[in-house]
C-alpha cells in the first residue's frame, strides 16, 4: 500500500471519528437541555426545534423504510427483535423499519467498503473479487450489530423494570393492607414511582389503564405486561393474583410472601454474582501482575547471564 492511499484512509477514519464525536456530543447535550427544561417545568424545546426533529426523524424515517424492504427475515427473526422492541418500550412499526434498514444498511456499508478497499490492495479482477467477497463478510458482520443495540437496550430497560419490583411490591402490600383494593394500590403504587422508578411505573400504568378503560380483569392486565416485557416475577405476580382470586384468600398476604421469595432470590442472584468474581479476576491479575514479577524476579540473572557471556565471548 503506497502512501497516498494510507493517507487517505487515515484521512476517512480521522474525519469518521470526528463527526461521530460531534454528533454524539451535540445530541447530548440537548438531551441534557430538554431534561433540564421538563424539570424546570417547562416544554419539550422550541417549535423550531421540534419541527426540524420530526423532519429529521421523518427524512430518517422513510429512509430507513425503504432499506427495511430489502432486508428479508423470517418470522422467527421478526418477532426476536419485536421482543427487544418491546423490551426497550420502541415496539412501533416504525423502529422495526429503523431496525430493518439499519441492518440492511450495515450490508450495503460492508460492500462499498469492500469494493473501494479491495482494488486497493490487490491489483486486477482478483481485487473486484476480494473486495465483493471481504466486503459481503463485513457487511454480514456488521449486520448484527443494530440487533445487538436493541437487545442491549431492552436488557437494560428490563433490569431497570426489574430492579423496582420489590420497592412497588412492598408498597402494593402497605396499599392493600390499609384497606385500598388491588386497583386503587396499584394506582396508587404507580404515582409514588413515577420519579423513582419512572420505566416501571410506565409498564404498571398500562396494566392500570387495561382495568380502568378497556375493563380486563386483574390477571388479564398484569399478563399483558409480563407478556411485553418478558419477566417472570411479573407472571408470578399474575398468578399470585389469579390464586388469590380463585381461592380467596387475603391478597395482601400473598404479596407479602410472593415479595419475601423475590428478595430472597435477589439475594441469592446477588450472593452468586459475587462468589464468580474471584474466577473472574484471575486472568486479569494474571496478566497485570506476572510480566512484572518476571521481571523482577527474572530481571537481575537476565542482566549478569548478558555480561556472563559477554566476558566469555571476549
């Protein structure tokens, strides 16, 4: 490689990394800014601002869906990424379309990458190959990646949701307990965690407005939840509730220890994450500490084995 096209990539990466940082750190900071308006009570940002965010969104939008078409999955893939759509509270047909063409994308990415850099390196038709055929492996690769994006962000959304379980538990059992019924404690629950626990109360407030608008039963409403997130504790709390129905007996007892085995197992997650660490430590220790003791312990009869056979070569 000559160094007119080193330059080059060089100049593509650097100029690359440059407009990632600044766009990364413009939307940043109107993040910050808009959350700093809604806690100071004020709106969502500008008119201005929000026309140019739905032109963009929108330009994004159509751009994306039109990638989505050539992208073609099956069920089973569709309904992996519905769940983390789901999971990360995106789960409209236009963040599937987003997903879609971001994959789609990512192909079409590998392959221009291939086709400039494989004539590049190699000379003639072997070039054009190299680069069709690197450049489909690349794109392959970076196919996964917005599927890995989204199961990361639904993960951590679920562990959020699931870190607030117990805290809306226990406050579900105080509600019940002062003589509320299970709709007005879950409601009641809702409005306590919507500063502490805001991902929560989100998906408990769905399953409040299934009783209160749409008329589902108890068992019914905390199913659907459970259902779009995934999590068990909340099919357990379904099931607690339909027990407790079925066999009438006081639900507030049966929260109680319901949350009581929860904590328990939270521990014993907690208890069993941290007997791994040792394990997890060793390589690490491994590798920090022993180019270090090698050469102290090594060092000093490296040096006088040097000057041994430098005396005897002279």
């Amino acid at each position: 490689m000559n160094a007119p096209v080193t330059f080059a990539l060089f100049a593509i990466l650097v100029v690359s990394a440059g407009a990632f940082a600044l766009v990364t750190t413009v939307l940043l900071r109107r993040r910050m800014a808009r959350r700093m308006r809604l806690a100071l009570g004020g709106g969502g940002g500008t008119g201005a601002e929000r026309d140019l965010g739905s032109e963009l969104r929108g330009g994004v939008g159509r751009a994306m869906a039109a990638l989505a078409r050539l992208m073609p999955l099956g069920d089973e893939d569709r309904e992996k990424i519905g769940l983390s759509l789901r999971r990360a509270a995106r789960d409209t047909d236009q963040a599937m379309a987003v997903v879609l063409g971001a994959k789609a994308g990512c192909i079409l990415l590998g392959l221009a990458g291939g086709l400039v850099a494989g004539p590049l390196l190699l000379d003639g038709a072997l070039g054009w190959f190299a680069g069709v055929g690197g450049g489909f492996l690349a794109g392959i690769l970076l196919n996964t990646l917005p599927e890995l994006v989204v199961a990361r962000m639904g993960k951590r959304r679920l562990a959020q949701v699931d870190g607030g379980l117990v805290d809306a538990f226990d406050l579900m059992v105080v509600c019940l307990e002062s003589g509320l019924t299970f709709e007005r404690s879950l409601r009641r629950t809702v409005e306590n965690l919507t500063f502490l626990r805001p991902e929560l109360a989100r998906e408990l407030r769905l399953a409040v407005n299934d009783m209160s608008v749409h008329g589902r039963t108890r068992v019914e409403s905390v199913s659907r939840v459970a259902e779009r997130l995934d999590s068990q504790p909340l099919r357990d709390l379904a099931m607690t509730v339909g027990q407790s129905e079925r066999f009438g007996t006081p639900l507030a007892d049966a929260l109680r220890k319901f949350t009581g085995s929860l904590r328990v197992a939270r521990i014993a997650a907690m208890q069993e994450r941290s007997a791994r660490l040792p394990t997890l430590l060793v390589v690490p220790t491994i590798v920090g500490l022993l180019p270090g003791i090698l050469v102290i312990v090594g060092g000093p009869a490296f040096i006088q084995l040097s000057q041994t056979l430098g005396d005897v070569g002279s």
